[in-house]
C-alpha cells in the first residue's frame, strides 16, 4: 500500500542530552578513546549501521533511547565529563603559546592547504596517505595549539566505495553525503547568512562557492562547497568526487582549492575575528593558485608583479609529497591559458600578467604546465617529507636551480609522523604513556622507560589486538563473499580463515605499481609453503584500492584476491575490501609485522608503518620512504635494495630475499618460546621499536619540526616583507641583478702556493667582473674538493671568499688543507640579499669559463 504523504520525525535531545551535540561536531572525539566509546555505547549496532557517525546516528535516535539516556545517571554523569574535558582541552595553554609567548612569533598564523583531509572516516574528504597526513597535521597542531586554518574541499561523493566482483575485479560505487549528515557548519557572515566567495570564469559566468566549518580540536577546517543551486550544473559538480573527472574537471577544483580558499581563509578570519594567515602552507601544487590570486591582491593595490611576488613567496611553504614526475599534475598550457584569462590581465584574477604566471609553471615541455613547478617558484620554503625524500626532491627539480650542485638545490625535509592518539589502540596508548614517563605525549621529545611494561604484559596486549584484528577479518571476508554473490552454505570454511595465535604479516595501502602489491606472489609455491608452515605457519591480512582508472592497479589487486580465493591459502591470507581509517586502526594495531616493499626511491615517506609501530608492531622493509632513515635490525628487517639491475630481475631477488628473511628470521623468533610460551626476543624486539622509533614517527615531532623550521621562519619574513618598502626596494634589486647579470664573470681563478702541503692553507684568488652590480650584491665562493676521472669534484668543501681590497673586483680565501692527495677546486658567483634565504633560489650562477 503506498503512502498518501510522508512526514519528517526528527529527534529532540532533552538538555541532560545536549551536550552530546556539542562532541559530535568538534571531531576531537575521532581521536579521544572514551568520547568515542561513549556515542558507541549510545547503540553499538545503530553505531555501526550509520559508518560510526555521531551526527547521523543522534539524529536517527528512537525517543524511547533518548528517554533512557536522559534518566541514566551514570550516562549523563559520563557526558559531563566528557563534555567538561572538551572544554578544558579548547581552553588550555600548550606548547606553541609557551613557545611563542612574549616574542613576536606569537602573532604568526597559517593557512594550510590540502586537496584532501583524513581526519575521520565519517567526514568523507580523503581517499588515502596525502589526507590522512593532512588530518594528522591537523590533529596535532590541535594537540600543540599550533595556529592553523585548514583549507579544502567539501566534496558531495567524497571517494569511492570498494567492492569485488566474483571474480575479484574492483568495483566503485559513489554514496552522496549530504552537509547536514556531516560535522559541518555553515560559516555565517555579518546578516547570518552562509558566507560565499566567488570566482568570475575567463567564460563570462560566476561560480559561487559555499563555506563550511568542520572543528578539529581547536583547529578550524574551511571546506568550499560549489554544489549551490544557483550555479549551473557543471559548476555544481566541481566538487562532486575527489579526484575525478577530467584534466578539466581537475583545473577546476584546483582553482576552487586555491583561489576561492584565498579568498575564503581571508573571510573567514575577518567574520571570526582572527589574525588574518601570515603564511600560506601548501600541501602538494594542487592549491598553487593560492599564489596566483595573492600576487593579484597585491597588484590591485598598486604594487608591481615582482614585488607582489617576493612578497607572496617570503609567507610560502610547498611540501611535495611526489618522488616520481609521474605524480605531478601537469596540465595542458592552452587550458591552463583558458582558464586564467587574457595575457593582458586575467579574467580570474584581474592585473596579474598571464605570461608572468606561466613562466612560474614552465617546465621543458613548452606545452605542460607544471603545478610542482608552480609552487616551488612561489615558495621561498620548501621540503620533501622524509630524508631520502629531500635528496629525490632536490635532484628531481634541480633543473629549476641551475648551476648548483642537487645537494644545495633550496629543498628540505621533515619527516611526516601519524598522530599518536588517533592511530594508537587504547591498551597500546597506555603502554606508550607508561614508556614515556606519564608526561605529555605532544611535549616529549623521548620515551626513556621501555621497560615500565612488563614482557608478560606487553606480549598479552599484542594477543588481545591480533585476536581482535582476526575477529574483524573473518566478518569482513563474510560480508565480502556475501556482496560477491556467495550463499552462506559456500562459506563455512570462513569461521576457520586465520589464526589469533599464528604470525600476522599486515600489507596495506593505495595499490599503484611501484608500491608492488603482488611482489610477494613472484614464487607462489613458496609464498604457500611459508604460510602452511607447520611448525611456523604465516598469514597475511591485506587492503588497499587502486585508483578507478588505473586499469593496471586493478589487475595486480585482482591476481592478489585470485590467489588468495585458492582452497590451499584462503586461511592464511585474505583481502579486506574497502580500505577505511577503522579497518586501517585495527590493522595495523592486530599485525604483528607491516610489510612495504616499493620499489626504491618512489615511496615519499609512507606512514602505515609508522602507525604500525605505534601498536607494537615490527617493520618489515625496503629501504625506502621514513625506514631508509631510521632502519635498524634492533627494530626490524630491511629487504635489499637492488636498484640498478632490470625490472624483472629486481623484483625476482627482493622478492627471494623477501621470502629467506620472512621464513629463516622473522617467523624463527616469533615461534622461539620459553617456558612461559613467551617470545622473549620478539618482545624485546618490539619494545625497542615502540621506545626508539615511536617518538621520531610521531606526527607531534611532525607538526614541531614545521613550526621552527619552516611555519616561524616564514612569518619572520612575511614581516620583513610586510613593509612594502623594503620589498619594493627588493624587487628593484632582483630587476637589476637579472640585468646585469649577463656581465658577471670569473675572469680568472689562481692558487697562490702550487705545492702545498697536509696541514697547510692555500690562497685561492679570483677575478670577478661584476657587470655592474657591487661586491655587496654577490656571493663569491671557492668550492673544494678531489676531483674524479672526469674532473667533477667529489666530497666538496665550500668556502665564502671576501673582496681583496673594498670595493676591488678581486676575491679571495684561505683554505686549511687536512689530508695529502689531489685537490680541485673552482670558484663560483651567486647573487646575494637578506630576503634571500638561499644563494640558490633565482637560479642565476656564474662559473669559470
């Protein structure tokens, strides 16, 4: 019988209740154990059913529920407590106002920009490692007061949902998540309406764009939303689905990202009264165009391109995330030309010179345009996210700073870290607190009590994660077969699929080639030999999505399902679909090794391992990404690296050498018991991986390390920069060093004592025409060291050299010698100036002819 009409129920909380509305919408919940098992304890399978959604599930709550929470003493004596550690926490002084108090770094604030944020798996805006990363800067410059504005986008589908077909192919399905099933509010302008930004399109029309206000902590998340009625509807759909589309589609969202959040930081400071952002952080090129509309601000206020330039770059820090070119949107020119306007002034952002901007993005290909690139030339700060990391990055955009050798290309790096509450179980969290001493996690640099939880203890932890993480696979693998179109009567060898006692191997991430899903299928006889061990069985827990048009992800996580689909292996090794923050939690909280073998140097950093050993479990890796820095046979195992030789065999002898540690050294000292059935060494093992490696992987060390390295050095010189004058005088200074540079030369390079000996100095003299420009204007620098076969100098010493006479065009140095052997060395030229923060940064470098 249909319905004649239908009416909307909603549900009313009393006020003993309201407070619960209060947590649901400050996403620090998402990483406070207790605030969680409070909504959990609302209704564990209402819970559940709304995907661990606290905004959903109080509105889908029965009154006679609400009732019975009302008239629960203990309940609401919980929420008050609860609700009073919410307010304690926003209000509290932490280590940032401490660190800044009484000097002027106090005043900086940043404006971070992500194309995605993972902070909790009911706030849909992420697909993987970048925005979990982003969500985690976010949780902990929380958890420091650090004073930052997230900015991103509100995206209608958010990613996608995985399923497998029966014959283990990826399928996606996109679910619409609705503003008001979100923790998100509206950002409300002076009269009470919701605040907008607009973009006028090169096309003629007007996007109009939404904001949003998500909570972190005490960190606010600005989202910009373009699903509005009152655009048309290919505009609407610019925020649909992260990482959609066409190369089209992508401009689009990369225009919202960083011009309309431009735009919208700015409002939203001015509505909130906040300190307007005095720098700008990118997370990736995808919000390059920040720079754009900012050098545009300052243009339509009368300042010249180049002065708005040093300007805009002295507040900017990029992070590249990408160690392969093959991950950096390039967009086709002409498009790129489209959509910012006409070469006289763009449409988009009006005064800004169109050719300006595409010399900022220029790469070989005069056709593409580089959003790396792009932030790179707009940043005066810049880094990769782990060591190798850096040394990749800087010889991977060297080309940009011509004439300096990679190693002094202007590219840092800062390790990324995971945040330890939001990624750490809760009996693993009391083990690392005891560890560290019962101090403050956010404000410790070291955990110097390993030994505060006993082995016996320590080992029965770890049982309890594995035992849990089996408990979720089994339902998992259940519902799985279930969605692939099994009856139930298939599936009764699920309830004996892994083992609570058995070694568990963890793998899981995106699936993409170089990260080498299937490496561990090169010998599959031997991969089920090591599981069915029978003195030492192996199981591996497996997740991941490859993105929807990567046809060749898709096929290597079908051959991986496939093989675990066989009767000899399926429980010993099993493929969790729809990889998500809780299947990620209890994965690596109930493995007891994380694999990662990509192939070396394309992992940036990778970070589920680091959550991995948070939870006590051990690294099982290519050196690569944070492991090549902090690997260590005490904390885990290193599979050789044998970069060098060709593809096919590569794989073939990591893999082999995957197999003999897996089998004669990882499994061995797992199953080594005493008479206690502990494993002593393995204990041991994991407590060293928790103490020594726990505090440098931690995203707090993370989000510290950005704070004095780049975010407070950044405010420095927006300050300096801030006085139009100066920059103006700067801009002027850097017009006429490229003028005059053509002139510069080394005219001639003496060293003044031929046959020096070991413990001696040599005088190295230089004449420099200087084109003009005065000896203040340079950098004169004699570069030392033993030169190789072809000449190229090795194991260099860098040495500043000082005008012979004041005002002379003559330079020189002293240089001690310590050891006997040939000596080379060279003399270059580099220009010099206090908004510099490296010699390197313009590119410009003259050497000996």
């Amino acid at each position: 019988m249909k319905a004649y009409d239908s009416l909307s129920v909603s549900t009313v909380l009393p006020p003993e209740l309201a407070p619960l509305r209060t947590l649901a919408k400050n996403l620090r919940w998402s990483w406070r154990s207790s605030a969680e098992r409070l909504f959990a304890g609302i209704d564990e399978q209402l819970w559940r059913a709304c995907g661990r959604n606290p905004i959903v599930m109080l509105r889908s709550l029965p009154a006679s529920r609400v009732a019975e929470l009302a008239a629960d003493p203990e309940f609401v004596a919980r929420l008050g407590h609860e609700a009073e550690d919410l307010s304690a926490y926003l209000d509290s002084d932490r280590w940032f106002h401490k660190h800044t108090r009484g000097t002027a770094d106090e005043a900086t604030s940043v404006a971070y920009f992500s194309m995605e944020f993972g902070i909790t798996e009911s706030l849909p805006v992420y697909s993987g490692g970048l925005g979990v990363l982003a969500g985690d800067h976010l949780k902990s410059a929380s958890d420091l007061g650090a004073p930052i504005i997230g900015v991103g986008l509100l995206y209608t589908y958010g990613y996608f949902s995985q399923t497998l077909s029966r014959e283990g192919w990826q399928q996606e399905a996109y679910a619409e998540h609705p503003p008001k099933d979100l923790a998100v509010d509206p950002v409300l302008d002076a009269s009470g309406a919701q605040s907008r930004v607009s973009l006028a399109f090169p096309d003629g029309r007007t996007l109009e764009i939404a904001l949003w206000e998500a909570q972190v902590g005490t960190v606010p998340l600005l989202l910009l939303d373009t699903n509005l009625p009152e655009n048309p509807e290919d505009l609407r759909a610019i925020t649909d689905r992260l990482y959609g589309g066409d190369a089209e589609h992508r401009i689009r969202q990369e225009l919202v990202l960083g011009v309309g959040g431009v735009r919208a930081v700015q409002a939203y400071a001015e509505l909130n009264g906040r300190r307007q952002p005095t720098v700008f952080h990118l997370n990736e090129g995808h919000a390059g165009f920040s720079g754009v509309e900012r050098i545009g601000q300052l243009m339509a206020g009368g300042e010249t391109f180049e002065t708005a330039l040093a300007a805009v770059r002295s507040s900017t820090v990029f992070t590249t995330h990408t160690p392969v070119p093959a991950g950096i949107d390039r967009f086709d020119a002409h498009l790129v030309q489209r959509y910012l306007g006409s070469s006289g002034g763009l449409t988009l952002v009006p005064d800004v010179p169109l050719a300006r901007i595409m010399e900022l993005g220029a790469e070989d290909d005069p056709g593409r345009f580089n959003m790396a690139h792009l932030g790179l030339r707009l940043a005066q700060y810049a880094n990769g996210v782990a060591k190798l990391h850096g040394v990749v990055s800087r010889g991977m955009f060297a080309k940009l700073y011509p004439g300096v050798a990679a190693e002094e290309v202007p590219i840092g790096s800062i390790t990324n870290g995971v945040h330890i509450p939001s990624w750490t179980r809760p009996s693993m969290l009391r083990v690392i607190e005891a560890m560290n001493g019962g101090r403050e996690l956010a404000t410790s640099g070291t955990w110097n009590h390993p030994e505060a939880v006993g082995a016996e203890e320590l080992w029965r932890i770890r049982g309890e994660l594995r035992a849990e993480l089996v408990r979720r696979a089994r339902e998992s693998v259940r519902a799985s077969w279930q969605a692939r179109g099994a009856q139930d009567a298939e599936l009764g060898w699920i309830r004996d699929v892994l083992d609570p006692e058995r070694l568990t191997i963890g793998f899981a991430r995106r699936v993409s080639t170089y990260k080498r899903l299937t490496l561990m299928l090169q010998d599959r006889d031997r991969l089920a030999r090591i599981l069915n061990n029978p003195d030492r069985p192996v199981q591996f827990v497996i997740a991941g999505k490859a993105h929807p048009a990567d046809m060749g992800g898709k096929q290597l996580l079908q051959e991986l399902v496939n093989f675990a689909d066989e009767a000899g292996v399926r429980d010993r090794i099993v493929f969790l679909p729809d990889y998500n923050v809780t299947i990620a939690k209890h994965l690596v909280a109930g493995s007891d090794v994380w694999l990662n073998n990509p192939v070396r140097p394309q992992e940036a950093s990778g970070t589920s391992g680091m959550k991995a050993v948070m939870n006590g479990c051990l690294t099982f890796s290519i050196s690569d990404g944070w492991w090549d820095e902090m690997a260590d046979d005490a904390v885990g195992w290193t599979i050789p690296d044998t970069s060098g030789v060709d593809e096919r065999t590569r794989d073939a002898l990591e893999a082999g050498a995957l197999y003999d540690i897996l089998e004669h050294e990882i499994a061995p000292l797992f199953y080594a018991r005493d008479e206690r059935g502990l494993p002593v060494e393995w204990v041991e093992k994991v407590r060293r991986s928790v103490s020594v490696v726990g505090p440098k992987v931690a995203a707090e060390r993370m989000v510290r390390d950005y704070v004095t390295d780049l975010y407070l050095p950044a405010g420095r010189s927006a300050r300096v920069a801030s006085d139009l004058v100066a920059t103006r005088s700067f801009a002027t200074w850097l017009g006429d060093v490229r003028a005059a540079w053509p002139g510069v030369r080394v005219e001639s390079v003496v060293a003044e004592n031929r046959e020096p000996k070991a413990g001696e100095s040599v005088r190295l003299s230089a004449r420099v025409e200087l084109g003009g420009l005065s000896t203040d204007d340079v950098l004169v620098e004699a570069v030392v060291g033993a030169p190789d076969a072809e000449g190229e100098l090795q194991s260099t010493r860098i040495v500043e050299m000082r005008p012979a006479h004041e005002g002379g065009s003559t330079f020189v140095v002293d240089v001690p010698i310590d050891e006997p052997g040939l000596l080379g060395y060279t003399v270059r030229v580099q220009p010099r100036h206090a908004f510099l923060q490296a010699s390197a940064e313009l590119g410009l470098v003259r050497l000996p002819a």
